[in-house]
C-alpha cells in the first residue's frame, strides 16, 4: 500500500520545468535591460559625465550585445546546459564552474541589497521635505520586500514569468510615456515653473557633450555598466524556456534596440527637458524630470514605476539565485538541500537560504543610513563580481571555439565577429575594471572584492574537493 508521504515523492518534480513561454522570455530580458541602475543610477551617472553619458550607453550596449550573442550560441549548442555555470563546469572545469555559480550568487545578493537601498529612497519621495526613515523603519521595509519577493518565487515558475512580463510592461509603458511628453515638452517649448525652457541644445549649451573631460566620461562608466547587471538573465532561465532554440534569439538580437531606446533616447529627452546641471545626483531624473515640468501627479505615477522595477530586479534576482544554487548542488558544488525541486517544481531551500543572505542587507540600513551611499558600496562591489562573470562567459566561448569547432560550425545562431570580438569585449571588461580604481567609492569596493576569492578558494578545496573525493571512491 502507498503511503501519504510515498504519494507526495512521486509528485515532487526532479528536474526544472520548460514553463517560460515565448513572451515571457521577451520581457524578462527586457526587465534585465531596464535595471535599477537606469532609474536610480542615472542621475549619478549625468553628474559625473553629463551627456556624454549618451555614448557611455551606447559603448557598453555594443558590447553587452556581443557578450549575448556569444552566451546563445553556447547555451544553443548544447541544450543539456541549464545556464552559463553548466557550460563553465563543461568548458573550463569544475573549478570555474563553482567559481562563477557561486559568484553569480552573491552578484545578484548585493543587487537585492542595493535594491533594499532604492526602495528606501523611492519611499521618502511621499515624506514632508526634511524627514527620513529611521534606521529601524528602514530595516522593516527592507524586510517587507524580501518577504513579498519570497512569496512570489515559492509559487510556480509561469507564475514568476507572468509578474514579470507585467513588471517590465510597466517599466516599458512609463518611459515610453516618459519620452512622449518629454518630446512634446521640447517641441511646445515648454516653460518650467523656474524659468528653463525645454530645447534638445539643453544637452549640449552647459559645456558641450564632454563637460566633465576624459576623467568624467571614464567616472560615468561604473554606475552605467550596474545598469546593465540583468542583461544576462535569460542565461539563467534557458532550462526553463519553451523551444529555446526560437525564442533565445529573439530575445538576444531585440537587445540593442532596447539600448537605443530604453536607455539613450530616454535620457537625450531628460536632459533636453532638464539641463544636465540642474539633474539630482541623489534622485531619480525620470521622477524629477515631471516635478521640474510642475507636473506632480505624473511625478507621483512615475515614483510608483521605479518602484515597481525595483520590486521587478529584487524578483529576477531571486529568481535567479536559487536556480544557480539548483545547478550548483545537482554538481555537487553546493548542499544537496538546494537540488531539491517543490511539489510546484521550484528550488525552495534555495530561495529561501538567498533571501536569508538579502536580508541581512536590511541590517545595512543601520551601519549606513545615507542610501545612495550604500547603493554605490553594494552597485560597485556588485559590479566587480559581474565583470568577473561576464569575462568568463566570454572565456567559455573561446574555449568552446577551440574544443568544439564542429559545433560552430553547425550553429544556427553564431557570434558574430567570432574570436576576434571576444577579445575585444574581454579588453572591455578589463577596462571597466580599471575606471572602478578611478573614483573613491568604487575603490573601496575594489579593495574588498578579494576577500571573496579567499573564501571561494577555502571552501573549494577543503569542502567540495573532499566530498568529490568521497564520491568517487563510492
């Protein structure tokens, strides 16, 4: 006879399920375009390029869509691979595997941290002028969120495809809204109420489009490239994708037009509305642009639109952390709790140990109250830790060139430019690296991130290599 507990073990699903339908790969790697660190970051970004920010976004765009080309073709090339840790512990060995799971991991930790941070200073947009949470304030609603974002991910996966499908709708309505009537605002030459008129020679009259010199355009980068932390999303849903094959390429090749037009036109019609000197460094320009305009019901909309594309990044982020801690355990390279799937096929134990570590975050709030402090401390080490993984996923694609040129060959979806590209999107990468060492507060970020490879290595060879040992002598 079958007991209870028997009949729920053969319910319990083994492995992840193809549920991500075709529209809900289109926004999730659309949500991963439109980060945090367009809406809060931006504002930061102006203040220390002004508008050569322009170009900065469309540097790393060319880049991120090459560094995409080259995930697809890999992930497309083996259909057994789960995401990019799969083709790593394949690629270049256990070793790199673990490293980049794991450092995924805690990349999308810091971003739940840094998003705790933006939502702290989205909320004080409804406070009297002068007032701000209290530390203990700040912890509860940080903890809110993360409760909030748990629930949703402990459901089923289409159900995580269908919140974020609407979450990046939202995003792509408000700055489609946002470019609208920023461009009727400069062709009606619009009169703000403190006198400036909207002209698209707003970007350029305060200086020209390198205000700030060589070492400003440089400065810009740090907080642009956090922007695009999510761009490589859908690396981590490709086990669960309906027919990857058609809707990964969809996806990848949409990405530069997003660039141009969630990102460069976006902020060519902030700035043309708001002169870049008159931008908050500490506020978000798409909220701020309808309060310069006088227009505080809009204001007040597009407050609640980056708050819902925070909410949408925490989401991803967890999301994505429990299916790399997933792949992570069935390699044996983490607990085997975290292999194991919910009646509703989803990695729970996972979910659960990400958002305990994002949680933590909320403690941040006490150590450092001034958010956009600790936004940048958590953005920039967050940062380091992506470049390290997007370096990799390009390493993974030349060694796949050099071992497995048959696949190249038969790939229906290749990179385009090949080696030669992926050479330069590594120099890129590296270059990236550097400017963090330019300015202060990435330096300190800088000086931190080696820490964790001390206790990648520690764990690696005194607690993975030995239970591989184990295993293989059983």
């Amino acid at each position: 006879m079958t007991t209870g507990r028997h009949r729920d073990a053969e319910h319990v699903p083994h492995e992840l399920q193809r549920k991500l339908s075709n529209r809900h790969l289109q926004l999730i790697a659309i949500g991963g375009a439109i980060g945090t660190g367009l809406f809060m970051g931006s504002g930061k970004t102006i203040s220390l390029a002004g508008p050569s920010i322009l170009y900065i976004y469309m540097i790393i765009g060319v880049m991120f869509f090459f560094l995409m080309r080259a995930m697809g073709e890999l992930l497309l090339a083996n259909l057994h691979y789960k995401s990019f840790v799969d083709m790593a512990h394949d690629l270049l060995g256990p070793g790199a595997g673990y490293y980049l799971g794991w450092t995924y991991w805690l990349g999308w930790v810091l971003v739940g941290i840094a998003d705790l941070a933006a939502i702290i200073n989205y909320l004080s947009f409804w406070l009297p002028d002068g007032t701000t949470f209290t530390p203990m304030g700040q912890a509860l609603i940080s903890a809110a969120c993360v409760f909030l974002v748990l629930g949703l991910n402990l459901l089923t996966v289409r159900l995580f495809g269908e919140i974020e499908f609407w979450f990046a709708l939202i995003k792509i309505l408000a700055i489609v809204g946002l470019i609208g009537v920023g461009g009727y605002m400069v062709f009606s030459h619009f009169h703000s109420p403190a006198g400036a008129v909207a002209s698209i020679s707003n970007v350029w009259s305060a200086g020209g489009m390198f205000p700030k010199g060589v070492e400003g355009f440089l400065a810009g980068f740090q907080i642009a490239v956090f922007a695009f932390v999510g761009v490589e999303l859908v690396g981590t849903t490709a086990a669960e994708t309906k027919d990857p094959e058609k809707n990964l390429p969809k996806a990848i090749n949409a990405i530069p037009i997003r660039i141009i037009l969630f990102y460069v036109l976006a902020l060519f019609v902030v700035m043309s509305v708001t002169p870049w000197n008159q931008i908050s460094a500490n506020k978000s320009p798409f909220v701020e642009l309808f309060l310069y305009a006088g227009i505080p019901t809009s204001a007040i909309i597009m407050n609640l639109v980056v708050l819902s594309s925070v909410m949408s990044s925490m989401n991803s982020g967890v999301f994505s952390t429990s299916r790399m801690l997933f792949g992570l355990s069935r390699d044996g390279q983490a607990p085997k709790a975290f292999a194991q799937l919910s009646r509703r096929a989803v990695p729970a134990n996972g979910l659960l140990f990400s958002c305990l570590f994002i949680m933590a975050g909320a403690a941040l709030q006490y150590f450092v109250p001034n958010t956009m402090e600790a936004f940048t401390l958590a953005s920039s080490l967050c940062v380091i830790l992506f470049i390290s993984v997007w370096s990799m996923i390009m390493v993974c694609y030349l060694r796949y060139r050099k071992l497995r040129p048959e696949l190249h060959a038969q790939s229906t979806f290749k990179m385009p430019g090949g080696i030669l590209m992926s050479y330069v999107v590594l120099g890129f990468l590296m270059f990236t690296l550097v400017i963090l060492a330019l300015e202060p507060d990435t330096l300190k970020a800088l000086y931190v991130s080696p820490l964790w490879l001390i206790i990648l290595g520690f764990t690696y060879q005194f607690m993975y290599k030995p239970r591989v040992k184990r295993l293989m002598q059983n």
